[in-house]
C-alpha cells in the first residue's frame, strides 16, 4: 500500500458481522419484557487450532506456524433494546467485539473494539433511519452472505495475520473489502415485495493525506446505498444485491491530487433445499481493495480494483460442506506496494451439534501474485479445526 509504514496493523483483524450480518444473531437471550420495551442480549465465542505453511520471497520469511486463536469473526457480545412509542418502534444495539489472543506482546492488554453503537426509529408505513455506529453499505451483503462467515479463512503473512492477535482475514481482499463501522445517518424503506432500499451519510476518509505541507479534506460526505430483492423461483429462494459508494477527498496542498472513490458491489444467492449456490462480486476505483474507510488512511490512487467470489454450499442433517474461490485483482491500492492479484480457495466442514454448538474443520490456500515483481508473491496453506458457541 502507498504510504502504508503506519497502518496499525491491529486494525487489519478488525473486522466482522453482528446484528442484521450475522447469522447467529437471531439466538438471543430475552433479559427484559415488558410494556411495550425488551432488552436482550446475544454472543458468539469461537476458537480454531490453526497451522500455517507459508511460502514467500525471502527465506526468512518460510516456516510453519501454529497457533490457537478465532476463526474470521472475532468474539463479541451484543446487546439490543426495543421500545414501541405510540407509532413509532424504537431501538438500539451495541456489541462489543473481544480477541481472546491478548499474549507475549500484547501481555493481557485485550482489545475491546465497539463496532456497533447505534439506534433506530422505524415504522411499517415509511421505514427506518438508524443513527450512530454501524457496518458500511458498499459490500455488506457481499460478506453478509459469505458461506465461510462462521470458518476461518485466508491468513496472509504479508498483512501480518499470521502472527496477528486478532481474528483471520476470511474472503477480506480477495473476493470484497470489508465493510468497515462507520459513523452514519441510514435511511432504509419497508421491504416492499420483496424489495428493500437503503441510502446513507457516513463519515468521509482521508485518502491522499501524502502531504506534510497540505492536508486532506472531503468537502461532501462519503454516500452508500444498497437495494436487496428477494422473491422465489422454480422452488428456489433468491436474495440478490446492488451496492455502491462515492467519495471524493482533496488537500490543501495543490500538488496534491484530488482522489474520488467510487465502488459497486452485487451479487446473487440461490437456495434449495440443502443446496446453496453464491456469485458477488466488486468494481472499484480509488478506494482500498482491503477497508471501505481505508484503515491507515494509507495514500490511494484512483486507480482500479476488481474482485469475485464464487461459492458453493450443500447442508445434510447437521452437516454442512462448503466449497470457496474468491479473488481481487488490484492495480496499486493494496497492502504489498503496487499492483497484485489475490486469490483465496477453501473448503470447510460444518457440524451442528445443536443449535447453538458447531465445530469447524477447514483448508484454505492463499495466494499473491504481483504484478511488477515476484518479490511480492506469497502462498500459504493453513489447516483449521475449531468450534463456535452462539446464544
């Protein structure tokens, strides 16, 4: 990444999907019922062996790394409350996302991260404003439908995952960029045959901060939307999405150039009976192929990036066995200095062992590839076996 010496590589980890992206978080706990106002609470724990082969140029680099840590969702617990006042439906949620690696040197400094912090005002006739803090628009339902949500996925040694203290890199990078928590004022309408819409204001980024004359500045708030259909065909249940973003930041540094941002992410799931078929994917400009809010704020181009996932999924009893390949071609806007193609194949095994308990056995291969020079290529294959408690 351009400019990229101090991207806080705890930040890299940061990273996933609680209420509205989670699949678990439906399995809450009712603490509080009465009048017309709830309070609940909802959690997800997890843990994976993990051991990793890696490859890449430098022999100092080459070993195998075991470790014990989460899987591609951190820890987290959650709490939402809910209040109908006259015609209007109140609520709120926060969650606050745990890692359970907090040793050598991180001593027992555990990072707590607030990635939810918001409330909402809802009613049926004209739908929902939520403000505070919450996951971006731009690729949410990209990562939202990701069938290895619940597995570990990539960890490349390049972004510091293998060694990382925090949660692996699932499909992040190579299929969609994370939909980071953002400050936001969203506005979603009622789900109208199926149909949904949602527009939202959240906080702008720096993107060309490369100036110790000048200083970045974003005129305009950065804008997301997303519109969701899902109807019915042949048997088959579809959900299907559009999404997109737009920023545009300047510097007061004239030999400074104006960076805008721009991106789309779509994408279509098919479900019948146990099968599940997945297809998403992004085009973008300007914007890190990694982070929508550019974690680092690390100095982007407005050049290109492009990525797809492509996934399959068949679920007998309580088994669940999933097949992945996704990948990002970027131009120069990543973490390895220019141009790269990145690409990540998976197959993981879920069992349920009741609603609430699964285990997870997984192999993942990732790749890089850069476009200039072999000094940015990395291939590394790690095998996980973990379990995932929800309420």
């Amino acid at each position: 990444m351009h400019n990229n010496k101090n991207l806080p590589l705890r930040l890299l980890p940061a990273f996933v999907l609680g209420l509205g992206l989670s699949p678990f978080a439906n399995a809450e706990i009712m603490l509080y019922d009465k009048d017309d106002t709830t309070f609940s609470t909802d959690g997800y724990i997890n843990a994976f062996y993990v051991n990793s082969n890696v490859d890449r140029a430098g022999d100092q680099y080459d070993r195998r790394q075991a470790r014990v840590k989460m899987g591609f969702l951190p820890n987290y617990l959650g709490f939402n409350m809910g209040k109908q006042v006259d015609d209007l439906k109140l609520g709120a949620r926060a969650s606050f996302w745990v890692t359970i690696n907090d040793s050598q040197t991180n001593g027992t400094d555990t990072a707590i991260d607030v990635r939810q912090f918001y409330g909402t005002v809802a009613n049926p006739e004209w739908g929902e404003v939520l403000i505070g803090k919450d996951f971006g628009l731009f690729a949410r339902s990209n990562i939202l439908l990701d069938e290895l949500l619940a597995g570990y996925g990539q960890v490349s040694d390049s972004l510091g995952l293998v060694d990382g203290g925090g949660v692996s890199f699932g499909n992040i990078g190579s299929g969609y960029p994370y939909p980071f928590p953002t400050s936001q004022i969203t506005y979603r309408t009622p789900v109208m045959d199926g149909l949904r819409v949602a527009v939202g204001i959240l906080d702008p980024v720096d993107t060309n901060n490369s100036s110790p004359q000048g200083k970045a500045y974003q005129k305009n708030p950065r804008t997301e939307s997303e519109i969701t259909y899902q109807f019915e065909l042949g048997g088959a249940k579809i959900y299907s999405w559009l999404n997109g973003s737009y920023q545009t930041s300047d510097n007061t540094d004239s030999n400074v150039d104006s960076v805008t941002s721009k991106g789309v992410g779509y994408g279509v799931q098919a479900k019948m009976g146990g099968l599940s078929l997945t297809g998403s994917g992004f085009q973008a400009k300007g914007i890190n192929p990694f982070f929508t809010n550019n974690a680092g704020e690390a100095t982007l181009r407005n050049v290109d990036s492009n990525g797809y996932l492509l996934q399959g999924s068949y679920k007998l009893d309580k088994n669940r066995l999933a097949l992945s390949y996704g990948k990002t071609k970027d131009d120069g806007n990543g973490v390895v200095g220019s141009g790269a193609d990145y690409d990540t194949r998976g197959i993981a095994l879920f069992h349920d062992v009741n609603a609430n308990l699964t285990l997870v056995a997984e192999y993942n291969q990732f790749r890089i590839k850069g476009h200039d020079t072999s000094a940015q290529n990395e291939d590394t294959n790690t095998f996980a076996v973990g379990a995932v408690l929800t309420w």
